[in-house]
C-alpha cells in the first residue's frame, strides 16, 4: 500500500502545481513592482503642446488611470472605443503616456478616433516608460488618490475587465467623481 | 582618380560594420566587459526568452541604452541591478538574487537531488537486504 502511496502523491502535487501554472492566465503578463507604491515620479511635456508639462503631481487627489499608448500599437486601437466610453461617462480621469511615438502622427490619431485624455505625456525616448516598468503597450495603472499604485493591467481594456479589475478597487466614492 | 580608390574602397568595407552595431562602445575595457555582463543578464521582458543583448526590440535597445548612462553616471552593479529590479521585478533578471521570495527557485534543485538520494538510499537498501533467489537459470 505504502509502495503506491508515495509516487501517488507526488504526482497528485505536480499535477495540482502544473493546474496552477495553466490557470495563471497571461503568460506575458508580469506582477508589476509598484503595485501598492507611490507611483513613479515624472515630468513630460504634453502631446498637444510641448509648452506646458505634466506630472506625477496631477494624479494626485483623486482616482486616475494612466493609459500607456502608441499609434504603432494595434491593440490600443482596440480598447481606444472603450477608453472613448469611459472618458465620455467621466467615470475617472484617464491621463496618457504616449509611449515612444511620434508627436504628429499620435496627434492625427487623437483627431481621428477621439481623445478621451486629460492629457497625454509625450515620452519620445521610453525613459518615462522604463521608470513606470512599461514594456508593451497598452498597458493601464490605476492610481489612488494618495498617488499610490493600486492596479496595473496588460492588453486592452474593456468593460468586464473595468468592472472586475478597476472598478472593483476603488473604494470612497471613486467610481462617481 | 587612382588615388580615391583605394580611400573608397575602405570605405565601401567598412560601411556594412555601422549597421550591425549601433551600441555604445566604452574606451575603457573594463567598463566594456561590465556593459556585456550586465546586457547578457537582464531578460528582456518584452520578448521574455531573450536576453536585452540578443533582442533587437525596442525596449530592449531602451534599457541597454539606459544601463549605459547608468555606467557612465559610475553606478555600481548593484545599484543597475536595483534599478531594474524595482521597475521590471526579479523576472527581468536571469540570475535572481537569492532573497526572500526567489529563495526557492535557489534551493529546490538541492532539495530535489537530497530528496532522490534518500529515495535512491532507501530503495537500494532494500533491495540488498533482499535474499538472492534468482540465480541465473541453467546454471545449475
């Protein structure tokens, strides 16, 4: 009996241990560091004018998203009407990191589609994008009103995502302001 | 025009040797050989089965460029280290360091060999202890 027991178990554990590394979803997806941290302290002029800048210190106050983005990515097309949606019901701040882009063609692409930013951070060289442990776009942190990172998501947004994962997090009246 | 011929011919076998390598290049040789190292162990997160020195995406061209400044600025190994660590996590490095959650990636081989000789002992001993009761037929 003994002789079967133990093999038995140990397969029993390794399969139970494969289940888990299947169910884990995304692959790709990484734990981001800064969950639970200040957010990464920047200062970028916008897109829309390289004149006037923007920082950390605007994400403060209240609940916000920063939603990195480039017109060479495909998928932020596809949560693009989401992101529309969800500027055009206020339900929070959406801020932009355009991520590694170039400035006229991001702009043609806010005029096409809609811009549904406060405002977008123009990060031409990624240096703001490594410091925020960005490595694809689009990629969407949810910032408390203390400033701290509460939730980073890989891929493209939607509602069912926003409702389990963003949403889900904001506690004190975030959802209405 | 016999003269330009051969100060263009160099340049014509030079010319392919700009395109493969567009990466800084440190006078100093030691600086260099930290550079290679660092680049050879950093995971580039974006590709994820490739190191930053072997991708040629984006973002890997990024953090090599960004490692490069930080060896400039005269930061130590640690401190380049530190600095991805706490942007891209552990998984951004080949070589975890041995602390606190990666532990166990550290020590689970040892555990496993440790827990297959004890097996391995326990089966042989046995077996040993077992009397011999087959001879090889047609012997006797």
């Amino acid at each position: 009996m003994n002789r079967f027991l133990w093999p038995l178990v140990l397969v029993v554990g390794l399969v139970a241990f494969l289940v888990m590394g299947l169910r884990h979803g995304d692959p790709r997806a990484l734990p981001s560091p800064f969950i639970g941290k200040p957010a990464p302290q920047f200062e970028l002029p916008t897109l829309k004018n390289p004149e006037v800048t923007i920082g950390t210190q605007h994400l403060a106050g209240k609940y916000s998203i920063v939603n990195v983005w480039a017109t060479w990515c495909v998928m932020c097309r596809a949560e693009h009407g989401f992101l529309m949606a969800l500027s055009a019901n206020d339900t929070i701040p959406i801020y932009g990191l355009n991520w590694r882009d170039s400035r006229p063609d991001a702009i043609r692409w806010l005029g096409e589609l809609g811009d549904p930013y406060v405002a977008s951070a123009y990060d031409a060289d990624g240096r703001v994008g490594i410091d925020w442990g960005v490595y694809g776009a689009p990629e969407t942190f949810l910032v408390d009103p203390e400033g701290t990172v509460v939730y980073k998501h890989l891929g493209p947004l939607d509602a069912d995502i926003w409702q389990r994962e963003f949403a889900a997090r904001m506690t004190g009246g975030g959802t209405g302001q | 025009m016999r003269r330009l011929l051969i100060p263009a011919a160099a340049a014509l076998a030079v010319w392919p040797a700009w395109a493969i390598d567009q990466d800084r290049r440190f006078d100093d040789p030691e600086l260099q050989a930290r550079y290679e190292t660092l680049i050879s162990e950093v995971r580039c997160v974006q590709c994820q089965n490739q190191s930053i020195k072997d991708s040629n995406v984006t973002l890997a061209a990024d953090l090599r460029r960004e490692i490069a400044r930080l060896i400039d600025e005269g930061r130590t190994d640690e401190e380049i280290v530190e600095f991805l660590v706490t942007r891209y996590g552990e998984f951004a490095l080949y070589r975890p360091r041995a602390t606190g959650k990666t532990l166990v990636l550290w020590i689970a081989p040892f555990l496993l060999v440790l827990f297959g000789g004890i097996a391995l002992a326990r089966v042989v001993r046995h077996r040993t202890s077992l009397p011999i009761d087959d001879e090889p037929a047609g012997k006797a």
